[in-house]
C-alpha cells in the first residue's frame, strides 16, 4: 500500500525543465531590450537541477531587482505558480551578452581635446565596456572637452566629458523666444557660463529681469515661453 502511495505521488510531479526556464528568462530580456534599444542575450544561466512541482497550469514569473541596469551580473528570483498558487521560489545567476552601437575615440586623443566629429566614430560594442553608461550619438560628445586621454576603440562615457563655456558669465547674449510661429529677439546678458544645450541665467536688459536660457551658440540663448 505505501509503494502504491508512493508511485502515485510521484505520477503526480512534473519536472520543470531547463527550456523552460530559459524561455522565461529570454522573455524578461526581450522586454529588457525593447526599454533600453541594446541587443541582449543569455551568455550564462544557472539553473538549480532536478525541480519539480504538481501537475496542473504552470506559470513562472522572473523577479529582478529594481537596480539592474541590464548588463551586468544579477541574482534573479523565479516564482513557480500552479493553478495560481506559489509552489516554488527559486534562485538563478544571470550573466548576459548586451551591445549597442557606442561612441569611441577614432585614435589617440590626449586630455583636454575638445572633440570634433572626426575625433569620433560609432561603432557596436559590450555595454559593460562603457559601465552601462554609452555615448550612443557623436553629437553627445562634439564640442565637449575630454577630462582625460582615451585610447583608439575606447568607448565614451559622460563622466569622461566636460562641457566648454561659450558662453560666459557678463558677455552680451542675444536671447530668442518662440512660440505659435511668433519669433521675439531681445538684448541680454549672460548672468552665468554654459556650453551649448546648457542651462544658463540671463537678464533681460530692457526689463532687467533676470531667468534661464538654453545656450544655442556662442552669442545666442533660447527661452521658451
């Protein structure tokens, strides 16, 4: 009778196989890449061996911590469900492939460069060369200055950059306002120092107001209003 027991409990198991697993975990990459535009996949999974759980609708959701930028290592967790109930709560180690194309140095480029385009090239590379943080777009780095030399095929990160004032603080700005096809020039001065796309503070000098600008070049702000 206890062997007849036995035999039934364990018809009534079924293992869950790696395949499984993965295909759960491939989705949560695919929805991964959709937010951040990178090509990732599994280069690693490990998966505890010899799982099983009741027979029934099996559901397996991945849990992965709120921090993970998605390229690096991470511990994630698998909640199995059958028959909407919880059955099992497992651990997995991730490790992914994730590229992207990334902005690198074209050559040797020494510190303090400000960068033109052709100091530049796109190119794909491992997120994780950049530490997650990629220059994707040349013009995120033209016109900045390097705070340190990079060599050739090195990716950019924004912290490698400092913006160049071509604006400073005292200089007669021109500053521009648009709206509803309506375009309005007034004489200003810059109250502080920015690079281009920068935030800055002007004053109005027939008002002698004073609010933030967006620097457009070195004798132009936009305000928005």
């Amino acid at each position: 009778m206890l062997c007849c027991l036995s035999g039934f409990a364990d018809a009534a198991q079924k293992a869950l196989a790696e395949p499984e697993i993965r295909a759960a975990v491939e989705r949560l990459l695919v929805e991964k890449q959709a937010a951040t535009g990178w090509e990732i996949s599994i280069r690693q999974l490990s998966i505890p061996r010899g799982i099983t759980t009741s027979t029934g609708i099996r559901d397996l959701e991945i849990m992965v911590p709120a921090a993970w930028s998605g390229w690096e290592p991470v511990s994630l967790a698998l909640v199995v469900r059958v028959n909407g109930r919880v059955e099992k709560n497992l651990s997995l180690r991730l490790l992914v492939d994730a590229h992207t194309d990334m902005v690198v140095a074209a050559r040797q480029l020494a510190g303090n460069t400000v960068l033109t385009a052709d100091d530049l090239q796109v190119v794909k590379h491992e997120v994780a060369q950049a530490a997650g943080q990629p220059l994707t777009r040349i013009s995120e780095a033209v016109g900045k200055r390097l705070r340190a030399a990079v060599r050739p095929g090195v990716p950019l990160r924004a912290s490698q950059l400092a913006t160049v004032p071509v604006v400073v603080s005292g200089q007669l700005v021109t500053i521009i306002a648009e709206s509803g096809g309506m375009r309005i020039t007034v004489a200003g001065r810059a109250r502080s120092s920015g690079g281009i796309g920068d935030l800055i503070r002007v004053q109005n000098l027939l008002s002698h107001k004073e609010f933030p600008a967006r620097v457009l070049d070195a004798s132009t702000v936009e305000v928005g209003f």
